[in-house]
C-alpha cells in the first residue's frame, strides 16, 4: 500500500467545539482536553523522516473515496467505483452531504457539471479531515467545506472550473440565494502541499489558517487565501470578483512557501488576527506571480488588516509585463517587514507599474491602509521600472510611526523612450532611510524620490548609513540616482559635513536634483550648522530649499550652494509647482530659496547658466527679510529678487554675466527696505519694481537697461550707477 505523510507545519489538536480533531498549524496553540495532551503530542503531523520520536500521519489508503454521500439540494448522482467516484449534476447550483471526503493517491473523483459556472458544494460531517492524495476534475466548480480541516497531500492533482476549500460553514439557503458568507469556528487548517489548477477560473482557500507549499495555478483567474472566522466571496457569473475577511481569528495566520501564479489575473492573500501578540498573520516565502499576458500586468494584494501581527514577505512577488504596463502589488497590516532576498517585481516593457507597501502616497490614500511600522532589510529588490518605453511606475513605502528601508528600488524610464518614475520612503514619525533608489532615465527626465518624515537632520556617516532616528547621510544621498525630496513636517538641519572625516561637502549624482522642504503643515525651519559646508549639483540637477510653505519657517545661516550644470534661464519670473521635484520645475541648473518668514544666506550661490531665485516671504505675508552676506555668481543666469515688508539686505556681490536681474515686490506686503551694498554686475537688463536703496559703495553695471518702475533711492557715495 501507497503511503505519505502531512507536511510537517500541521498537527492535530481537540476542538471542544466539534468535539474531534482538527488539522492546525504547528504554531497553533493547542487547546486539547487537558487529560490528552499526551495524546496530542503524539499525533502531531510530521514530515517523513522529520522530527525524532513524532509519529508521522499516513495518508488515506490509495483507493479511498467520499463516503455515504447523500443530496440536500439540487438534482444529481452519484456513481461509486472501485476507485472512481463520479458525481453527475444536473442543476446549476448541487448541495451534497457527505461523511468523509477522501481520496486516496490512487482514486479519482470527477464532477461532470451543467456549466463552467455550476457549483456543488461538498459539506463533510463525519468529523475527521479531509484529506485529497489523488485526483479531482470538474469543467465546473466545486466547494469542499470541512470544519475539521482539509488538507490537498503530496501529490494530489485537482484540475477543476473554479474550487473552494474551506473548514468554514456556508448555510444552504445562503449559497443557494448567492450570499456567500462563510462563517465558523471550528479551527480546522486549509492545506495545500499538491496541484491545484483552474485555468481561468479561481482558487480560495478559507479558513482560520491556511497553508500553501504546493503549487496553486489560475491563468487569467484568482486565487485567494484567507485566514479569518468570517470571509465573503464575491462572485460574477463565473468569476471571483473579491474576498474580504469579516471576522479576525485569534490564530489566524495565511503561509505561502509554495508556487502561486495567476498571471493575467489576480493574487489575494488576506488574513485578520486577534490576539495582539500572533507574530504574524501572513508569511510568504514562495513564489507568487500573476504576470501580464498581453497588455497589462496582474494585480498581487497581501492584506493582513491592521487589528494585530505582522505581514511577512521573503519570497518573490512578480507581476510584471512582458507586453504593456506593469501590474500592481499592494502590502498592508499593522507590521510589515520584507526581508532576505524579497522580491517585488511590477516592472512593464511599455511603463512600469505600481507597488504599495504600508499605505499610499504620504499615507493619504484610502485604498490601502497605513501600516504602524516597516522594515525593508538590505536583500531586497523593488522594481517598477519601465524596460522599453514609458515612464518608470510608482513604489510607494509607508508607514504611520516607524520606517527603517535598507532596499534597492529601480524605477527606471524605458530604454528607449520615458521618465523615471515616484519612489517614497516614509516614516510619518521616523524614517530610517540606507536605501538606494535608481530613477533615471536615458530619454527623459530624471525621476523622484521623496523621503518625509517628522523632523531630517543630515549628517556625515558611512557608506553603509550612520543613520538614526531622523538623520540621513550625505553618502547615503549621494549614492542616490533619482532627485531627492527630503520633506519634513518639522525641521531641517544640516549638520557640520566637515566632522567624522567628511570633506564639508553634500554632492549629488549627475542629473538629479535636491529639493528641501521644512514646514509643509506647520512651523518648519532649514537650518545650515555650518555655513561653510557645501551643496552642490551636476548636469540637469538643481537646489529648491522651501521653509513653511504651509506655516512660518525659515532659511537660516544656508551655506554654498552650487549648481555645476549648464542651467535653463527663462527670460520672466518662473512659476514654481512646490509638489514635484525635476529639470523644469524648478529649472535645470539652478538654485531656488523660499522661505515664508526669512532667508539668511551666508555661504555663496553659484551656477553655470542657471537662474537664481531668492524670496523671503514666500506665503504673502507680513514680514520676509532677505540678507545676503556672499556673493552670487550666475555666469549668464538670471537673479530674482522677491520681497516682503521686512528688510532685504544685499551685501555682497553678484556677477550675472549676461544674466538679467529682477527685484520684485511680491502681493501686497511692499514697505520693507531693498538695500543693495555690493556690486551687481550684468551684461543683462536690470528690472526694479519695488522700493530700492543704494548704499555708499554699491554699484550696479550693466550693459543693458535698467528699468525703474518705483523709487530709487541713490546713495551710493563713491559707488556707481551705469
């Protein structure tokens, strides 16, 4: 005789409420009959040839079959054979009650139905698992309920239109009206360690715990594993169209070491916990894919709510495209960590897809639910790259409290043609960030990479990331290749680059641009701890430094800024879109300060052609002031001058070059003294509409006209006008 045994992550414990033994899995707590704990020691479900002095469960013998089947509902028959049971249905929806449902590695059970949407349900009320070694067939659909478990062993073989399997109860009447609500709490696992297939059909399995080590397969389908007491089905004619998890179970937990591929189709693993301290709820290993077969990517959703424990991944998450754009992948649940070599794939050869971890962009996105915490350790690999033509796609990381990202996103423009694509990486609290992020683009623009926590203190660390807290290393920002926005809700400080070996310098990769921002929903200031310390950026890369664009903040003691790369130079005042980071907005090569209560520029700004841009009351309010206390050299770019009510001081000198030079007064806050001190120097016009001072010594020359639309106030003692 044919023998196998379970896997070994599954045992048999008591359950008072069935009053049997049900299949769990080995994490289980056990709540037997306190005087057969003995006896539930010794039937734990083993591996052959696993643990020392387990007894291992045998399979069924080769040529079990269901047993004393009887209809409930619906018209049908039922065949028995020698090793073939064959069940004849002859209604479009078929209810039959069966004692024990097994089939042994030698028997066949065939379901001959109506239609590829028939259903017969298959209730077991023997009490004992059900456990399938052989093989199932259906061109329809078949529902195998069993509260004591079901387990698909080693080897079996089920090829069916669409299968449910689940230790949850489901009413008659409420699957024949189509209310799929499936309820229970019996405790029995659903176990897969064989095949199962639907080609276009689905797969769900159901019940408090369910495992997979097997392969489950659904081209163009569904497939779903659910942990929970209470999962509803929805469903179309012959299609599932959702599952959702009603009500958690205290053990709940959903384990995927196997193979499960729905390309063309769909992917949910989704489970609720009720005990605070599980440690996880959803765990997966394995392989699962749902790649696109012609013009999209499919769609993978991890779902472990955010009631209690932890979503794991370690294994590979693949739906990317071979045709057309990427898929989508989304994982949520209170905890989330991916770790080992995790792969998430939502890459599209014609733009890449979207990848969700722990919420959505800034945690304001209501289709996925933020996560507490998350953990994205150094092996693992996000891609949502395009790889021929389109713009790279979105990898959105998020969390509401912790974020510590140690991974690699690649969000890449097409090859051929396309943008980079939008990486964030947040902690709304804190945000530990050693991570790299490749969002660059052959053709096209640079893509995005957004850090926003709380507070960003920037400081010299090494390569591998000095990083706590809030901090960031400047080696971690220099190895970056996409722009970078650090955005904080707090403040922004740099700290003094030229301690713990750093040379005094933050210099970041060609072509890609940094955007600070403090104070985006309140009081935030950016502050330079020593004004000595250099930024600076090449190629198309460009500095924007925002202070309270939503509060108060302001721009203290910033130090060099320099923009190495031949910069655009737009002939009028440029318009800004404080939201994106890119060449264009703000423009290439150039530097950009706005600050909504004052700027102090100590160090000295300097760029190759670019525009430099300077506002000290970027909310149109009273107050802004403006000190320059080192030169500006443009070197063709133009200068714009912004002000408020409060005094703007320009104390050093500016070299434009044939750059133009703007003085401008903002909204209605126009009273504050504009004081030039040093020389300004420009082949360019000169552009004064706000009210302008020259103090002794100041000069302005140019080479072309000076244009006065207020009042000039020339005291510029053995200065010169010309």
């Amino acid at each position: 005789m044919k023998t196998a045994s379970l896997n070994h992550v599954y045992r048999l414990v008591w359950n008072e409420v069935t009053q049997s033994f049900i299949a769990v899995c080995e994490h289980t707590r056990a709540r037997g009959k306190r005087s057969r704990a003995g006896q539930l020691a010794a039937v734990a479900i083993v591996l052959a040839g696993g643990l020392q002095g387990a007894h291992a469960q045998q399979a069924p013998p080769v040529n079990a079959l269901p047993s004393q089947g009887q209809i409930a509902a619906g018209q049908g028959q039922i065949q028995q054979g020698l090793n073939q049971t064959t069940i004849q249905q002859n209604s479009n929806r078929l209810v039959i009650n069966w004692d024990s449902f097994n089939v042994g590695a030698d028997a066949r059970v065939q379901f001959l139905q109506p239609g590829r949407d028939s259903i017969a349900l298959n209730r077991v009320t023997g009490g004992s698992v059900s456990s399938i070694f052989g093989q199932m067939a259906a061109n329809g659909q078949v529902w195998l309920l069993n509260p004591a478990g079901i387990v698909f062993g080693q080897g079996a073989s089920v090829d069916v239109g669409g299968l449910v399997a689940s230790s949850l109860s489901l009413s008659d009447a409420d699957f024949l009206s189509g209310r799929y609500a499936f309820q229970g709490s019996s405790g029995g696992a659903v176990v897969n360690q064989g095949r199962i297939t639907s080609q276009g059909g689905h797969i769900a399995l159901l019940a408090p715990q369910v495992s997979n080590t097997g392969t489950l397969q659904a081209q163009q389908g569904h497939v779903a594993l659910a942990g929970g007491d209470a999962v509803t089905l929805s469903l179309g004619s012959d299609d599932l169209l959702g599952v959702r998890v009603d009500r958690a179970a205290v053990d709940a937990v959903v384990q995927n070491s196997g193979h499960i591929q729905a390309d063309g189709g769909v992917v949910t693993l989704t489970a609720r916990g009720a005990n605070a301290l599980m440690s996880e709820v959803i765990n997966t290993s394995g392989l699962i894919e749902a790649r696109g077969l012609s013009a999209q990517g499919g769609r993978i959703v991890l779902d472990g709510g955010n009631e209690a424990g932890s979503v794991v991944a370690s294994g590979t998450l693949d739906a990317s495209a071979g045709q057309g754009q990427g898929g989508e992948i989304s994982i949520t649940g209170q905890h989330i960590r991916l770790q080992g070599q995790a792969s998430l794939d939502a890459s599209g050869r014609d733009g890449g897809g979207s990848i969700h971890v722990g919420g959505g962009y800034q945690g304001k996105d209501e289709r996925f639910a933020n996560a507490t915490s998350l953990q994205v350790d150094e092996g693992v690999r996000v891609n949502a790259r395009a790889q021929q033509s389109g713009d790279g796609g979105r990898a959105i990381f998020w969390s509401d409290d912790r974020t510590a990202f140690a991974g690699q996103i690649d969000i890449r423009g097409g090859d051929v043609a396309g943008d980079g694509g939008l990486a964030e990486v947040s902690g709304k609290q804190h945000l530990v960030y050693q991570g790299r992020t490749n969002a660059l683009a052959q053709h096209g623009k640079t893509g995005d990479l957004l850090l926003d926590p709380a507070t960003i203190s920037i400081q010299v660390g090494s390569a591998t990331g000095n990083i706590g807290g809030d901090t960031v290393t400047v080696a971690d920002l220099e190895a970056q290749n996409a722009n970078v926005l650090l955005q904080a809700t707090g403040n922004v400080t740099f700290g003094d680059l030229s301690l713990n070996g750093g040379d005094g310098k933050l210099s970041m990769a060609n072509n890609v641009s940094l955007r600070v921002e403090a104070g985006t929903s309140g009081t935030g200031n950016i502050t330079f701890t020593n004004a000595s310390n250099t930024v600076e950026v090449f190629g198309t890369g460009s500095i924007m430094m925002v202070a309270g664009s939503s509060g108060t903040g302001y721009l203290t003691n910033i130090g060099n800024l320099i923009a190495h790369g031949a910069g655009s130079n737009p002939g009028t005042l440029p318009t800004h879109n404080v939201t994106s980071v890119g060449s264009g907005t703000p423009g290439a090569g150039s530097v950009t300060l706005f600050a909504a209560d004052g700027l102090t520029i100590a160090g000295s700004i300097a760029t190759n052609g670019g525009y430099v841009r300077l506002w000290g009351d970027s909310d149109d309010a009273s107050g802004g002031g403006l000190t320059l206390s080192s030169p500006i050299t443009t070197k063709g770019g133009n200068l714009y001058v912004s002000t408020g009510t409060s005094a703007v001081n320009l104390n050093s000198n500016m070299t434009l070059g044939a750059g133009r030079i703007f003085f401008k007064a903002d909204g209605s806050h126009t009273s504050g003294t504009k004081v030039l001190g040093g020389t300004l120097s420009a082949s360019g016009d000169v552009d004064i509409n706000t009210a302008f001072q020259m103090n002794a010594g100041a000069s302005i020359l140019t080479d072309g006209v000076i244009r006065l639309a207020s009042t000039v106030d020339l005291n510029t003692g053995t200065g010169v006008l010309t």
